[in-house]
C-alpha cells in the first residue's frame, strides 16, 4: 500500500463506527512547524476525555498537553526517525493530561508518511498504557529499592553460578575485592586473591551447592580497598531454578571482629579468674542456694582440712558452729536479697574439729542461682583484737584513775574538813551543806564515769548511724582527764561532720589508740607546755577528713611506713605490744573503707611552730 494510499484509508478508518468503539485512537498531523492535527478519531474522548472538536478546532493543541519532561524527548524521537528516513517506529510511553487534569501514559505508533520523497503526514495509533507503565513503574521501584538495600546492607552479599563466576554483589563486596560490581560480574575468586584462598571459597562453595540447609564458616578477609582485617562469619546457600537445577550460590559474610574481641576479652577474664581462684591465698568457693558447695579452691580446702571432694558433699551452713549458724542463715536470705555482703564474721568448724574465725564477702553471680564466697581465715586477727582489747581495758583503768582523782580529793578535802571543824566545835549549818553538796556532786560524777566506761567497754556490735565528730569527742571525753593530767592540750576545730554506718565504740577505740599514741609520744619527747594535740575534721569534697597531729617531733622516716604493721612497736617492750595502730589501720581500713595516711609535718600554733606525726582518716560518704 502506498503512503497516498495509507493516508486514505486512515481517513477513513477515523470515520468508522466500529473502530472508534475501540480503545485505539487514530491522530494524523501534518509534517509542518507546529506539528498540527490535519484530524483524530472521535474515541480520543476515550483516553483523554477531550472531545474530536476540541482538537480540530485548535481549542486543544496536543502538544500543549504533553508533560514539560517528556514533551523534548517526544519531538527528537520525531526528528531521529524522519532524518534516518524511517517508515515506522514507536515512541517510548509519555505523560499527557487528560481533561481532568491528569495524567496518563500513552502508547503511540507512528508511520510516517513521504509524498516525493518529503515527509507530508504522521499517522499515530494512540493507545493508553497507563496501568501497563505503573505496574512497570513499580517494579522498578522496588527493583530500585531492593538493590539499594543490597548495596546499603553493611554485610558482604555476592550470587556465584554453579562454576563459581560472579553474577552480582553489593558495595561491601566491592570493597572486599576493591573493585567495581561490573569488574566482578563474570570473573572467579582467584582473579582477585592467591590460589590457596581462593580454592577455600571454592571448597565452601562446593558444600553449599551440595548441602540442603545453608551451611557457615569463619574466616579472616582483608579488605582491598584499604588492607584492613575483618573476622567474618559466612553464610552461603544454593540457588535453585523453578526445575530443581541449581543456579549458583548466595554468600553473605557479616563483620563479627567485635564479637571475636568480646570473646577473646571473656575467655581471658576466665583465665584470670581461673588463675585467681586455684592460686589466691584466700579460700574461695561458690555455692548454690542452699550454701551446698559447688566448687572451691585449694585455700579454701586448707582452711577448713578437708579434701575437695569430702567439701563438695557439704555445705557452708553445716560447717558453721552451732552459735553461729542462725546469723548465718539470716545472712543467706540477705545475700539473696540484696546481691551481696561484705566482712561477715562467723566461727566454723573444720574437719579436725577445731574452730577458726572467718571475715567473708559474699556476692551472688549473674544468674541468680549461685553464690561467690571469699573467705580468709582471721583467727590470728582475732588473737590480736582479744590481747588488744585487755591492753585497752589496762588503759581505760588508767583513765578511770585519771578521772577518779580530782573527785576523790574533792570529797576526801570535804569530809576531813567536816571532822575537823566539828572536833574543835566551829562546824555551823552551812558549812556542813556546802561540804555535803560538793560530796553529793562528786559522787554523781564518779557515778556518770563509771556509767561512760561501762557503755563504752561494753561488747556491742550492733551497727548504727554514727556521727564521726560526736565519736572522736566521746574519745576525748574519755581521755580527757589522763590528758590534763600530763600537761597535753588537745585543740579541736570542727568545721564539718559526717553520718556512717559503724560500731560506734570501735570507732571511738581507734580514736582513742591514736590519741594515746600522741600522748605517749608527747610524755616521752616533749616538755610540758608544749604539748599540743590538734584535731580538725573539714569536708574536701564528697568526704570528710579527719586529721590528729601531735607536736611530739614525729616519727622516724626509718620507721614510719612500718607503724600499723602488727607487734610493731617503738616503746620498751614492758610497755607497748604494737597492736593498737595495727588494729586501727584494719578497722578503719577493712570495715569503714576509710584511707588513713601518716607522715610528719611542720605547722604553727599560737605564733610557735612545732613539728610532728599527723594521721590523717578520709570517710567516704555514704548515702543514707
């Protein structure tokens, strides 16, 4: 059919009722500068709800409704197709607005129609797409979205065939092998890396492809891109066709070098406690519940002179003294409460029947199911604390005496007054009650410091909410008088306090250790009037600091670091054992978490200096 003849019958198909009943419409436009519509089919109504007339009178100009995006890529198809001299072709679908103002994606063919030799008419066969090209629009979508979270996934992902070509991969795998996805496509691992690694991926590959479950693997894999080291583990799976054959296989290797750290970390807190636990000097056991052993060490075994097998069939409650064991129980219960204890004492009993004192500090495991004892054997410290406790008492008779002295002179002056005065008959009413009265009051005295040192002898150890400043001058209060009675002054200045859980007469018997070693050190190198004690408690920070410096000369450098070392002692052995300074240091140490430093010091006092030991104790504060 000739172009002419073309023409003609496009004509008349436009006028053809049957096929503007179709959902093809026929447009012809002239070859001229405007492109213009020479007629159109009436079903153009159809697509773009635009009526035949509004085209053919110019009211409509259909270039006007091509979408701006699409409109030059529509008019180059046109001028590529007539400069190859084409006779057909198909543009690619386009946007244009419909009546409504909407658009929708047509589909047009067009034969072009020459009339000698020149281009007269296009003839377009306009179909609307619009569903076909979202349906496609989505895929492609999702296809775009899909491979951007292949390449954004922060794991290695790679397709091999079955003859390990690469197929794809994502932008991690292109760092792997620092090489661009479409460097990789069609090459093998040994194109990238040594032959020995890759027939291990090959070797991996192979087992995939054979297995029916995805099969894993650790492995080291240096970067290219920059040469670093990641630990990596691997997953590879085949691909299988819709007919059973396999395709190839699916590898994804995820960077697990910090998992691999944690773990080497783990494993050698293992050997640390391992090491810890079979070589500590201190009997270490963990136990269930029920305090029934689980397992030990080799200390603990000595302690308590059983095997570790005649151990494990035991538990801790049983091998407590009968004394003892309803404190322990009630401790159990607190453990299990409150995740932990620290310095529990209590007496066992050992295999040879004898019985030792323990200091335990208890702490319940992660698991909620067992227990962690450390335990040492404090039965020396025991000894020590006992001989210092008589040493203690032979001081407190001391200061009684102190004490007593002036009011036993105040009532002996008074009754041999009394006596006197009556002998020779000069004794009137008055006289007489003024002597009873100063009898009276002396005795209530020596009745307050009988009741003082009896509160602070005695064997209580209960904890409470204690006052470190109302301690430390309860501990002056009952040196006081041994004090005055040297010549030693003891200046204090309180600027601040602090609440802590404590046995508030242990706490007073260290003050007083320290206090009495300042007094003897005074007696023994200082003349009288120049012995001063100086107290300060000042808060430095979130503690509270305690410091006792004396002007006795302080202590030797040859021997300071030695002075709470246990049977130390500077004085004649008829008068000190050196247990006073030792037990301080543990107490305040061990039980109150309290540091406490010595060293001597210059400092000045009423315009004199002097030069002596300070001790100085920082309380950390509690939250009450």
């Amino acid at each position: 059919m000739t172009n002419i003849k073309l023409l003609s019958a496009s004509l008349e198909l436009i006028e053809n009722d049957f096929f503007n009943s179709l959902a093809v419409s026929v447009v012809i436009w002239k070859n001229d500068e405007h492109y213009t519509i020479e007629t159109i089919s009436k079903n153009i109504n159809k697509i773009l709800g635009f009526s035949q007339k509004n085209f053919m009178n110019k009211k409509t100009i259909y270039s006007n409704l091509i979408h701006p995006d699409d409109l030059k890529r529509v008019l180059n198809e046109v001028k590529n197709n007539v400069n190859e001299k084409k006779l057909e072709f198909t543009h690619e679908p386009y946007r244009i607005m419909n009546s409504k103002g909407f658009y929708k994606w047509i589909k047009i063919d067009v034969t072009i129609i020459y009339e000698k030799g020149n281009v007269s008419h296009f003839i377009g066969y306009l179909s609307d797409c619009t569903s076909e090209k979202e349906i496609l629009l989505e895929k492609e979508l999702e296809k775009s979205k899909l491979s951007t979270i292949i390449h954004s996934l922060p794991d290695l992902l790679w397709i091999k065939d079955k003859n390990g070509k690469y197929l794809a991969c994502n932008k991690r795998f292109e760092d792997f092998y620092g090489a661009k996805e479409s460097q990789i496509i069609g090459k093998v691992d040994e194109d990238f890396v040594n032959k020995e690694l890759a027939e291990f991926f090959r070797e991996h590959d192979l087992k995939a492809m054979q297995s029916n479950i995805p099969l894993s693997n650790y492995e080291e894999l240096t970067f290219s891109s920059d040469g670093h080291t990641e630990y990596s583990h691997t997953i590879k799976t085949k691909v299988v066709l819709i007919d059973g054959s396999i395709y190839g296989v699916l590898g994804i290797s995820r960077d697990i070098s910090d998992i691999k750290e944690y773990q080497n970390k783990i494993l050698e807190q293992k050997e640390e406690f391992e090491t810890i636990f079979n070589f500590s000097k201190d009997g270490i056991a963990i136990v269930d519940l029920e305090s029934n052993f689980l397992n030990c060490n080799n200390s603990y075994c000595e302690m308590l002179e059983y095997s570790k097998e005649e151990l494990l069939t035991k538990s801790c409650i049983e091998l407590t003294i009968s004394e003892d064991k309803e404190k322990s129980i009630k401790t159990l219960k607190k453990i299990i409460e409150d995740s932990f204890i620290i310095n529990f004492e209590k007496r066992c009993l050992t295999k040879n029947n004898n019985i030792i004192y323990v200091n335990m500090s208890v702490s319940l495991l992660p698991d909620k199911k067992r227990i962690l004892m450390v335990t040492k054997n404090v039965s020396d410290v025991k000894f020590i604390e006992e001989q210092s406790k008589l040493i203690s008492m032979g001081e407190m008779i001391g200061n009684i005496a102190h004490q007593w002295r002036q009011p036993l002179s105040v009532i002996s002056t008074a009754s041999t007054g009394i006596l006197f005065q009556k002998e020779y008959g000069v004794l009137d009413d008055k006289i007489l009650i003024d002597s009873m009265n100063s009898i009276n009051n002396s005795a209530q005295y020596l009745s307050k410091t009988i009741d003082d040192f009896r509160n602070f002898i005695k064997n209580d150890k209960t904890e409470e909410l204690t006052s470190v400043k109302d301690a430390f001058d309860f501990a002056i209060h009952l040196t006081e008088a041994s004090l005055k009675n040297n010549y030693i002054n003891i200046i204090v200045d309180y600027e601040d306090d602090i609440i802590i859980h404590a046995i508030k007469n242990e706490l007073i018997q260290c003050f007083i250790n320290i206090i009495n070693n300042a007094k003897d050190a005074l007696i023994e190198n200082t003349k009288e009037g120049n012995r001063y004690i100086i107290v300060s408690i000042k808060k430095v920070k979130d503690a509270l600091e305690l410091s006792i410096k004396d002007s006795a000369g302080g202590i030797s450098e040859d021997i300071i670091e030695r002075i709470f070392e246990p049977y130390f002692t500077t004085k004649h052995q008829s008068l000190g054992t050196g247990l006073g300074l030792s037990i301080v240091n543990k107490i305040l140490r061990d039980k109150y978490h309290a540091n406490i430093l010595v060293y001597n010091e210059d400092f000045t006092f009423n315009n004199f200096k002097y030069y002596g030991a300070c001790f100085k104790i920082t309380f950390n504060k509690e939250v009450l």
